[in-house]
C-alpha cells in the first residue's frame, strides 16, 4: 500500500479548513482522533524510511478507518485569546460548518448532502486552577468573560492532558498538520475504548446499545495500537519527557491501569480481539512501549 | 533409517527374486547374477507384466552408493553391458524423484531398495514409482558439504572456479577466514566430486556447475542461531512489566559520529561483519529500514568495545548486535576504506534469498552477478 493507494475522501472538506486554520492563529491547533491518525498513516507511507516502532508494511491490517469527523484539540491561550476565537470561528464559518443546536459552541456541523453531515469537534485539557481567562466546567471550555456568539467553546477533554508538550508536526500534501504527542494521545484513547468497553459489558445496557459500545470500544483500541506503532523515534524520546510532566494527574494515572488491565497480555480483551491485526512480534513491540511510558505512576 | 556402510551389492541383488514384484505391477520372470571378476554387468533380468504375455530384458548395474557420480557411472556400465535386445538398469539405495526423471529422460531404467523406480522400454513400457522416503543414510565421509563449516569450500570455488592444487585451496579458505583442515578441504571436495558440481584431474579442481552449487548453497542455508539470552548491556536481566523475548535483542544508540567499526576493530579477538542483508545495499539497489545489522563472535565483548545505550525499539537502535558462531557471517567479507567488514556478495544473497518478497526480488540481482562474475 502507498499513500497514493488511499483516496481520502475528507481531504476536500477538511483539507481547505486546516489550510486555512494553519495560516493564522490556529496554527498550533492539534488534529486528534482518527483523522489525525489517517493522515499520519498517510505521511508515513509516503515517508517510508522514517523509522517507526512498527512500519506500515507490517501492518496486518493497514487499512485506514474511515471518519467523518474532525477532533481538533485547542490550546487554552487560544480560548482565553479574544482575537484569536474571533478568526477561528470566522474560518469554521467561512468553510460552511454551523454551531450544533445539541453542543453549541465546541461542535460544528456541515450539511454535505441531504443524508450526511461532517462534524468538527474542538476539545481542551481541563484548565488549572491558576489559568487566567478561562472558565471551565466538565462539558466546556471557555473564555471569561464568554464572547457569546463570537467565539467558540472547546469540549472539556480531561485526558488531552499534556497536549500541549512536544506535538508532532508533517506535511501531507502541502498541508501541515500537527497531531498531538503519543502520551496524551494514548491517553485519550485508551480512556474512549475503556469507557465503550464497559458499556459493551454492561449487561444492564440493551444488547443493540452493548453491540454498538463493543464496536466502538475495538475501533479505539485499534487506534491506540496503531498510534503506537506510528511513533518515530523523536516522538519516542520526547515521551518520558511529557510522562514526567503528566504522570501525577488522575488521567494518567486512569490510563496506566487501563493499559495494565486490558492491553498488558494476550489474555486481555484488547489481545484477544485485535491479536490477527498483528503479528506476536509486533504486538509485543507496541505492548512494550505503552509499558514503558505507563509503568511510570508516581 | 540403515546406514548404507551396510549394504552391498551382493545383497542388493538378491532383491531381484524370480516371481516377485520388482516394482509394481512388473514381476521378476528370471534372474542371472553375474558375479564373476571379468563381468561386464552384475545381472541379467527378465521382467514381465502379471499376465506375462510380454517379457522385457535388462542389463543390470548396481551400486552400493547412491550419489550422482556413483549413477553416471553406473549409467554408463549397464549401457556398455547392454546386448542385443536388452535395456540398461541400474540399481541403488535410493532414487529421489530427481534422479529418477533424470534417468527417464535418459531412457534408462533404475531401481532402488526403497520402492522408487523407473522402468523404460522406448515406445512399450513406461512404470514408475516415487515418493518413497530414502531408508539408507549415506556413509561417505562429509554428508553434507554445502552447510555449515564445510561449505566456506563451496564459497571459495564459487568465487574462484579453478584451484591447481588442494593445499593451494584450502589456504585461500584459511586467509578468508575459514577454520578447515586439509583434510577437511579434501572430504568437501570429494563430496562435490561425487555430486557431479566439481571434478578433479591431477590434483587440481575445477568447479563444474556453478548454478547447481548456487542452488545447493540456497537451499541448505539456515538462518544463523542467535545465541545471545535476555539482558542489558551489562548482561543483567531486562525489568519490564511486560516481559518479552525482543529485550534480547541488543539494538544500541551510538553516540553521534561514533566509529563504531573501529571501535570492534581494536578488540583483535573479536570476530565482527556487517550481516548479508545489511550489506545488500553494497551490491545492488536496495532500500531497507531498520537499524544495520552486526555479526558478532561475543556479544559481551562487543557491547563493552561500543559502549552506547541499549534501545529495546529495534527501528530506532543505530546498530543492531547478533551473536554468532555461523562462521558464514565472518567468511569472505569485504573491509571499505573507513573500515567496516562487509558481508560478501554470496553471504548477501544467502540471506536476501531466503528473506522476505522484496528480499528476495533483490536475491535475484545478486545471484546473476555471482554466476556472471564465476564464469568470466
């Protein structure tokens, strides 16, 4: 498979977004989520000799997921940042997408046919308590005082702590794009696929509800591996650097367990329902590397 | 499984016993052993279908030994034998499916202890029988001269084809960096000899089928044992919560601009080259990832000589150590200017050939050039 084997069919939607969000004050604005992780796949088939932890080629399953949704994690100087909000929204804007009447302010939403919407979601770590300028509650993000309809919301995403630390910035196509460090990333999602999964296992739930949950739990743990074997070496010496940085906080620490409980060992969930995507040595290789940044509870 | 050493002619012909089954459905009408000194042949058979309306005349030659050589000549004995209305047939141990088409496409007949065969008579009678596994281990002095410490012999006629003596040979072998005694040098030898891949007149040697002894070489090559165990570079065992077979790897980050060659270089008893698939990109257009791969005689020694720090990631490591006893990895290797001991063309191939696809396609390239440059 080479990156001109994938067509990406958001590339014309989200493509001329981020363009235009990386020319101003929303160039540090992260690409999270599995978007993000198609188009690192798609750098890193074009940049074949970029050593990773495991390369594409030994992918079982290199196919990318599909998604329809952009997560875009926000830095909180850009919350508290008046002018910075007003050219953010202005470019969501300009590209057709309208605040969402379910979660105003932080979800975006663009009508593309009668039958299919895309969404652009912006999510923020928690602010600290010493953070100037921003008010925050467990759904939202936000600047204070609030610029009302002239400016956005980030969703509260608790686990996108550190995202600020050493992100990782390539160009696909003439496009540059920076996604955030593996650690936070990891977080982020293996927090989502633990979360489906109980769900899924929940018996209370109803089993249409635990099918979908189940689903969607593997889809995000085949995202943290494939995050995983994505790393480069620079992404690699960075990560004891925002362990350190992170490892005292609840989400980590959430996460440490998380990796110790279901992607430790092939008896686990995780094992057992991605182990064919991955041969045994590639499998270890990624199990080790979460290992070694999750071992590091304070 | 009988070691031939065992058997002779004598009672391998007494397997032709008159009215039984020679090799399905054909049966033995008469038998006439032969055994005088002044015979030509060692028997005269009369094989015949089980309703016996016609009968069939062969020649027989037999050999205790089964190797090629060992077949020509019985090929040729049994066809100078041969008399009016007679077809030649040999007999030995065993028959691989190899041999027996051989044979066939000679049109000559052959039988062994085993249940493999071929029976031709031109344009009347075409029997044959194989899949049968060989029950006679051969007994001659080097069993297998294409692996292991004998096959640096094979190496070093690939890459010289004509040696005027046997001393002269195995003192090329020595300066390469082969361990082999003369007589060891001389059992190789034979062995080829009798394979029909190398022929000797006069003391001297002459490589006679590069392309089979390629093949041979290919074939019976192994992927070097890697001997070293779990640990550190200080050889403590790795802590991990997530144990793992790949911590023994020893990939290790160089400090920047390190001569790492010259650093192995300076221990003299260490025994160190860059592996075939690592040093592919020397011979042909190769890329490949992935940390280069080093061949070492101790580890122990090696990791004190580079210092450095181990990385459990392999694609990030600068260099990859292996240890090694293969002495294939340290035979016949190739020193650039700035000192680093390059796996030889052959070494390469080894490696590309039994590797992956892509490996492989470049194994392709390599071994052109070594047949090219063995017959020029």
């Amino acid at each position: 498979m080479s990156s001109l084997d994938i067509h990406d069919e958001m590339r014309p939607i989200f493509g001329p977004l981020l363009s235009d969000l990386n020319a101003g004050q929303g160039k540090n604005i992260l690409v999270a989520g599995g978007y993000g992780l198609f188009l690192k796949q798609i750098w890193l088939l074009g940049n074949p000799d970029v050593p990773v932890i495991v390369p594409i080629s030994q992918w079982r399953d290199n196919t990318p997921r599909v998604t329809k949704d952009l997560d875009l994690v926000v830095g909180l100087d850009l919350i508290s940042n008046a002018e910075a909000q007003k050219e953010i929204l202005k470019i969501i804007a300009k590209h057709g997408f309208k605040v969402s009447e379910k979660n105003p302010r932080w979800q975006f939403i663009k009508v593309v046919s009668e039958t299919r919407n895309v969404i652009v979601e912006l999510h923020a770590p928690f602010p600290a308590d010493n953070e100037r300028g921003l008010q925050a509650d467990r759904i939202r993000v936000k600047r204070k005082p609030s610029l009302g309809d002239r400016g956005f919301h980030a969703r509260t995403n608790p686990e996108a702590i550190g995202s600020e630390l050493s992100p990782f910035g390539f160009e696909v196509e003439g496009m540059a794009i920076q996604v955030p460090n593996p650690v936070t990333w990891s977080i982020m999602k293996l927090t989502a696929a633990d979360d489906r999964w109980k769900h899924a296992e929940n018996p209370d739930n109803t089993e249409e509800f635990r099918s979908f949950s189940r689903a969607q739990a593997i889809k995000h743990a085949q995202d943290v591996l494939r995050l995983v074997a994505m790393v480069n070496r620079d992404e690699s010496d960075a990560a004891p650097v925002v362990v350190d940085a992170v490892k005292t906080t609840s989400e980590f620490k959430k996460a440490a367990l998380i990796v110790a409980e279901s992607f430790a060992h092939g008896e686990q969930w995780v094992s057992q329902v991605l182990s064919e995507n991955w041969s045994a040595e590639s499998l270890t290789l990624i199990r080790d590397t979460l290992g070694g940044w999750f071992s590091q509870t304070a | 499984m009988v070691k031939n050493t065992q058997i002779n002619e004598e009672s391998m012909l007494s397997r032709f016993k008159v009215g039984e089954v020679l090799l399905p459905p054909l049966v033995v009408r008469t038998c006439l052993i032969l055994g005088g000194p002044t015979e030509k042949a060692d028997a005269r058979v009369e094989l015949a279908m089980p309703d016996g309306h016609e009968v069939f005349r062969f020649v027989v030659e037999a050999k205790a030994r089964a190797t090629p050589q060992a077949i020509q000549l019985a090929v040729a004995q049994a066809r100078a034998a041969r008399e009016e209305g007679e077809w030649p047939m040999i007999q030995v141990p065993y028959l691989s499916p190899e041999r027996i088409l051989e044979l066939e496409k000679e049109g000559v007949s052959g039988v062994d202890l085993c249940g493999n065969g071929v029976v031709v008579v031109p344009g009347r009678l075409w029997v044959v029988r194989v899949g049968e596994p060989n029950r006679y281990r051969d007994s001659r002095p080097l069993s297998n001269p294409y692996r292991g410490r004998s096959a640096m012999v094979a190496r070093m006629l690939l890459k010289r084809p004509r040696w005027p003596t046997l001393s002269e040979l195995a003192a090329a072998i020595a300066a390469a960096g082969g361990e082999l005694s003369l007589p060891q040098v001389s059992k190789a030898v034979q062995a080829m000899v009798e394979d029909l891949i190398v022929s000797k007149e006069s003391g001297s040697i002459t490589l006679r089928d590069p392309l089979r002894l390629l093949d041979k070489l290919g074939s019976e090559w192994r992927k070097p044992r890697q001997t070293w165990k779990s640990g550190d570079v200080a050889g403590r065992p790795v802590k991990s919560q997530f144990p793992s077979p790949l911590h023994s790897r020893r990939g290790l980050r160089l400090p920047k601009g390190m001569d790492w060659a010259r650093a192995l270089s300076l221990a003299p008893s260490l025994q160190w080259a860059v592996t075939g698939a690592s040093s592919a990109t020397r011979y042909a257009t190769f890329s490949q990832g992935g940390p280069r791969q080093i061949a070492v005689s101790n580890l122990g020694l090696a990791l004190s000589q580079l210092g450095g720090t181990p990385e459990p990631v392999p694609n990030f490591s600068d260099v990859e150590l292996m240890e090694t006893e293969d002495p294939g990895l340290f035979f016949g290797t190739e020193t650039d200017e700035n000192g680093v001991r390059w796996a030889g063309k052959l070494q390469a191939w080894l490696e590309l050939q039994a590797g992956d696809a892509r490996q492989q396609d470049t194994a392709k390239d390599l071994r052109d050039q070594i047949l090219k440059e063995v017959r020029e």
